[in-house]
C-alpha cells in the first residue's frame, strides 16, 4: 500500500483525530487556492510566493534565506512507532497545505469543535514559507535504550556533539528528537506553521525549545544581511546553484542510504554581548571579524567578494587578516577545505538583566539577542565540528558570543507526493 492509500488516522490521540478534519480539507484544497489569489493588486502573486513542499531535497536549505525563522525543537512523547509514523504522516500533508499558503483546515465549520487551524495565517501571502524536518539523537536511542526500533539506523554523521571551549549550553535551549526549521518572508506565516504542527502533534511529540529569527536586507538591492555585530554576514558560502559543490559539501552520501540527498543540521542560539561589543573601536571590531565593517571586503581588499589573501603581511610583518580573526578561522584553506551553508537568522530576545558571573562585563548586558546559528553540511564531523573546533579556542569573536544551547539534526531527503517524512528510515528498519 502506498502511503497515499493508507489512512491518516489510527488511533485514538488528539492529534490523530484532528487529522481527520486535516484529511477532509483537502478536498477543498483548490478553491481555498483561487480565494487566496483574489488578493488586493500589490501584493505578490501567490504562485512566486510559494516554494515547493515535495521534491528531492527538502526546502529550507538550497533555498535563497527568506526573512525570518521559526526554529523549533520538540520531545517525542509516544513510544510506539505506528504513532509516530502516523504523526509524520499529518505532518507531511499539514507541511504541504502550509506551504502553498492554505490552512490546515478551513476556518468555517462545525462550531460545536474547536477549529483546527488557529486562522492567523489566512489571507497572508504564502510568504515562501518552507519547513524542514530533522531528526534528532533521541529519536534513534534514549539513555542507552533502542527507541522505535530505529537504534541501529543512527547515522554515523549524527553524532553528538562534543563539547566546545566556552559552551555554556543550557538544558532547556538543547537537544529535542525532532526539530521544524520554518522560514518565510511574514514571521507570522513561520510562527502559524510551527503552531499548526505543534498542535497536530498533540500527545505524539511536545515542544522542548524555541527561537524565533530574522534578517533583514535591502530587496530591492539584494545587499547581503548584517547581522547584530552590524557586518554582513553570509558572504562567504557554498554555491547553492551548483550541484557539484552541494553534493560536495552540503547534501548527505550514500554512507547512509536513507540520508542520501538529505543534510544535517547544527542549531546553535549565540548570544552576543551587544553593550561590550558597541564599546569597541571599529578597527578592532574590524580585526575581530577580519573584514571591514562597511564594504564587507576582506581586511585590505576592496570589494565584499574579493578572496581572503592569507598569505598578506603588513609593514611589520603581522598577517593582515589577524591569526585569530573570525574569517581567517573559518577559511576552508585553513580547515581541511571543510565548507558549511550558513544560514543563520540574527534574534532578539528583549531584555534580560540576569547577571552572568563571568566574564565581568556580562554581568552588563541588558539585551538578550545574538544569532541563531544555522548551518548545514553532508557531515556535521567534516562540517560545523571541524571548524568551530579551533574556531571555539582561538576566535577574537569568542569574548563577545556565547553558545547557549542548540542541536544536531539529520534532515532527510526531500518527500516525493504520496510519501512522507523520513519514510525510508522507517520502511528500511
Ligand atoms: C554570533 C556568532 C557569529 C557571528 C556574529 C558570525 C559572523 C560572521 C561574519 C560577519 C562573517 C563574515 C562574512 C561572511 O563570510 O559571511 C562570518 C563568516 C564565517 N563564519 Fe561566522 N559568525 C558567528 C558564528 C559562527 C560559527 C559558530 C561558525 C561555526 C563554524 C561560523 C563559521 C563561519 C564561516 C565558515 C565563515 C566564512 C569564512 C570564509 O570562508 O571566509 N561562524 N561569520
């Protein structure tokens, strides 16, 4: 039986039955579409807003960064593998719906239940909205015990991740057996989805962590992002347009069949010390990150793109790009060719006054924002660990930012229609 035969529902849990109200609006699926593309002449036309749910990769990674992030991690509740299998299924077809704009259900009804889609979301463009599903360590194995029989299906390259010079990594900010990277270019659309899902998942999987981002750039001018730091950041990344070099270094192998053509994801929320670093001389701060604030170029280039020249001296002798200066650090030159997609998104927590003992000038910070790290890689080992290895020792950057939780995550490949998430992890097992 494909699983397009199978039914949604089993079961008797919560977010199993709103799956029933889930299966019955998609029937109406076209003409909640055509209300959606009466919509008032400025806007964009839904079509150009809609990024593709079902193909070989899933979306969210190769796709140009929209504005913002919803990022969410959550617990798997349940420990009988039908459940979760069905509640990946209602993912899958919510994610679908979701993306070309349309709610989960509509919002009309019977008016004796609640609604199934919470309805924040309806008229807003589709905003580009692309959710990414991973899998976390725990969802193969949990304080030593095989879960969901899945154990021996761990792939090598989801390893845990070491622990790094400086983290300071807090429980609640950390792990999660799934995770739901949604970006969009409306917070709300990002912030609907991941709500939808959440209350789709209702006794099957619960929300363990959260953070929301954006990223703000000039569209007209397509000028790279800056981030908090106030640099632009996002200059230096893999190609997404050429296959060679996203097979090379961002899509996952064949090492592990059912990965093939997905990637892994670390998550990591830093916070930056915003108050000390405001304190500090441009041509330190320059020096921190090793390139000029204002161009973007390489310290003693002139254009954003030019190459890091690592090699450059100035008069007396010091390398022009500091030994321990951010880019120099992270230069595939320098780390084994290792090349990660970086696709962060800065944050902004409000204010938090809570007084960090060390180092002193933290215990002045009133913002609590920064930038939630995104990256992902064919190998986290080849990737993120192999260059925040040094990065987290010897990085100026490092008195300003602090790692304050995060994960790692295996994204499977894309779905193809019919299918669903991470299907051939469960069909192999
Ligand atoms: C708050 C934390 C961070 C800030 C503010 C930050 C900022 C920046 C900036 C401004 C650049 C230069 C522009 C660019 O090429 O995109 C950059 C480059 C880079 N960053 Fe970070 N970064 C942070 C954390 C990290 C972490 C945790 C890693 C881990 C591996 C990392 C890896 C890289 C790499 C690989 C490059 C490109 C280097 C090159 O090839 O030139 N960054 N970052």
């Amino acid at each position: 039986m494909s699983a397009s035969d199978e039914p949604l529902v089993k079961g008797r849990r919560h977010f199993l039955a709103s799956a029933t109200t889930l299966a019955a609006a998609a029937s109406v699926a076209p003409a909640l579409a055509h209300a959606r593309a009466r919509q008032p002449a400025t806007a964009e036309p839904v079509e150009a807003a809609v990024v593709p749910f079902f193909g070989e990769h899933q979306a969210g990674i190769a796709t140009p960064q929209q504005s913002h992030v919803y990022f969410a991690a959550f617990d798997v509740a349940t420990e009988k593998r039908d459940e979760l299998i069905a509640m990946l299924k209602v993912w899958t077809a919510a994610a679908a719906r979701l993306s070309q704009g349309q709610p989960v259900a509509p919002l009309s009804g019977d008016g004796s239940k609640e609604p199934v889609d919470s309805g924040e979301a309806q008229g807003l463009s589709p905003a580009r909205l692309t959710l990414t599903f991973g899998f976390g360590p725990g969802l193969f194995a949990k304080d030593g015990q095989d879960r969901f029989g899945l154990g021996a299906r761990r792939p090598a390259a989801l390893v845990d991740l070491p622990r790094f010079n400086g983290d300071q990594l807090v429980a609640e900010r950390t792990g999660g057996d799934l995770c739901i990277q949604a970006c969009a270019n409306d917070p709300q659309v990002a912030f609907h989805a991941v709500r939808q899902l959440s209350r789709l998942s209702y006794g099957a999987a619960r929300l363990r962590w959260a953070q929301p981002g954006f990223l703000s750039s000039n569209r007209a001018t397509h000028e790279t992002p800056r981030n908090l730091m106030g640099f632009k950041d996002g200059t230096m990344n893999p190609d997404r347009a050429n296959p060679k070099v996203m097979g090379d270094f961002v899509w996952a192998g064949a090492e592990t069949p059912w990965m093939q053509g997905g990637s892994y994801l670390v998550a990591r929320p830093i916070r930056i010390a915003l108050e000390h670093w405001d304190r500090m001389k441009l041509a330190f701060q320059e020096q921190v990150v090793g390139r000029h604030k204002d161009t973007g170029a390489p310290l003693g280039k002139q254009g954003e793109f030019d190459a890091l020249d690592l090699d450059a001296n100035d008069a007396d002798g010091n390398p022009v790009l500091p030994e321990n200066s951010h880019v120099r650090l992270g230069a595939p030159e320098l780390n084994d060719g290792a090349q990660i997609l970086r696709r962060s998104y800065s944050y902004d927590n409000g204010l938090s006054f809570t007084a960090e003992r060390w180092p002193p000038w933290r215990q002045a910070m009133e913002f609590d924002a920064g930038l939630m790290f995104l990256c992902f890689q064919g190998d986290p080992r080849q990737g993120f660990i192999k260059i925040f290895e040094r990065m987290s020792k010897f990085d100026m950057m490092n008195q300003f930012v602090t790692h304050i939780g995060g994960g790692v995550f295996a994204c499977p490949p894309g779905v193809q229609e019919g299918g669903y998430i991470g299907q051939a992890l469960f069909a192999q097992a």
